[in-house]
C-alpha cells in the first residue's frame, strides 16, 4: 500500500505548485498529478459544476491506485471538500488560503487576499475569514482572467502585468502588509508582485503548509512510502501539455489525457 502513489488534481496547472512543495518534503513518494486544463477556470463555476468535476479526477486517480489524494486547488476545497470526504474512503487533503497566519501576524491591522470568484464566495471561505479576521481589515480581490492567461502560457505577459496592478491598487490603498495568494496558480506570480509590491508586504500562500499536512497524515494511516528505488512522477493534462512542462522543468513529460 504504501508504494501506491499520491494523487494531485486541479483546474489546470496552478497544482504543481503544491506538488513542488510536497516533492521537496517527501521525494520518495511516488506522485500522480491531474491538471483539468480545460475545464479551468473552476472558480467561474457553480458549486455543483466544481462538486462534479471534483469527483471527476478523484474517480480517475483512484483508478490508478492512489492511496491518498490532495485536492490542490481553492475553489475545489472550499466548495466540495466535505461532500468528497463524505464519498470516499481514502485520506483528503484540502487546500485553504493561509488567512489564518496573516490575521495573526499583521501590524497595520489589513490583510490582501488575492483568490478566484468562487473560493471568495465559499462558504467555508466566509467561515474561516470570520473566525480569524475580528478587527482586521480585509481586502478580497477577485482575480479575474489570471488563471486564464496562466494556462495559456502567459504568465509573464503585460496582460498579466497590467491585471496585477489594478489588482495591488485598493490593497495598497488600505496599507495592508500580508497578502495572501488564495489560489494555487498564483505562486507562480510570485516574482512580479515582488517587484510590484513594497518590501514591507509579505507575500503568503498554503504549498507548504499542505505538504506537511500530506506528511502527517501519510504517517497517522502507515502510508509512508519506505521504497528506496526512484519514485514514479506522472503528469497528465488535459489540455495543452506544453504549459504544463513549461512550470515542471525538463526532468518530467507531460501525457495528454482525455479526461
């Protein structure tokens, strides 16, 4: 059991954002990662579109044998994480934006989060929020066409650029000092709102927090992978592959999938 793979889905390629995170933790683990390009993005979708599609990529990956299976992607979590864990039988890993340690840590008393329509409209989205955020302004912004420009291959565009300003322009009006990036994809921006933002704004997302979850769960159920031969790395698309490797390095080929 414990050489069975992990599963990774998202609405595209924003993902392996955590699977870098979970592959510099656990490189023994062998790895199966699912961007459902053409259904991106899901955060324009009804909660019953992403609760389906969800079940989707879990039925796929648990045809190839996953043993645990780690929804990478915002929108999905907030919106269908219960019910997925209500339908099956193996550990779920979900993905929240890291609102919790900015709350805790600002000295301006504002937080940013930058998130897709429908993880912002969750409500688990709204529950977590109000728990953590008493007294703190928060600014939510919905960022709109940049998962779109990302599974197109246009990350460093100046589409995107001009998009992230607007974005930055009420969260730097209100002085905030975290900003929160509330969707896998957006790691991947991480270099230009470094050079957008001011060095007093630190920039916050969940990749690391969710590979040691992944960790600490895989120990709980014995599910380690104790395998000293090369892990098995798999990335399928269903969309254009060549985005897909463009974010992963050489090292990886990407299969298309019709999925």
């Amino acid at each position: 059991m414990n050489k069975q793979p992990i599963g990774i889905f998202d609405s595209g390629v924003g993902g392996t954002s955590i699977w870098k995170e979970l592959n510099l933790l656990l490189p023994k683990e062998n790895t199966i990662y699912l961007a459902d390009s053409k259904n991106a993005p899901y955060g324009e979708k009804t909660k019953e579109e992403i609760i389906a599609l969800s079940k989707k990529n879990i039925d796929l990956l648990i045809e190839k044998n996953c043993k645990l299976i780690i929804v990478a992607c915002n929108t999905a979590t907030t919106n269908a994480i219960k019910i997925l864990r209500d339908n099956y039988n193996l550990p779920i890993i979900g993905i929240e934006p890291a609102i919790k340690p900015a709350a805790l840590q600002t000295k301006t008393k504002a937080i940013g989060i930058l998130a897709t329509k429908g993880t912002l409209s969750s409500e688990l989205f709204h529950k977590t929020t109000n728990v953590f955020t008493n007294g703190i302004k928060v600014v939510e912004q919905v960022g709109e066409g940049i998962v779109q420009l990302i599974e197109s291959g246009k990350i460093n565009s100046e589409e995107m650029s001009s998009l992230l300003k607007i974005y930055m322009k009420p969260m730097l009006d209100t002085n905030i000092d975290y900003l929160v990036l509330g969707c896998t994809h957006y790691p991947y921006l991480m270099p230009q709102l470094l050079e957008l933002l001011p060095k007093n704004i630190k920039i916050i997302d969940s990749g690391e927090a969710v590979a040691r979850q992944t960790q600490a769960v895989l120990k709980q159920h014995l599910l380690l992978n104790s395998a000293t031969s090369k892990p098995k790395i798999k990335f399928y698309s269903n969309g254009n592959p060549e985005v897909l490797a463009s974010l992963i390095g050489e090292k990886y080929s990407v299969e298309y999938l019709n999925f």
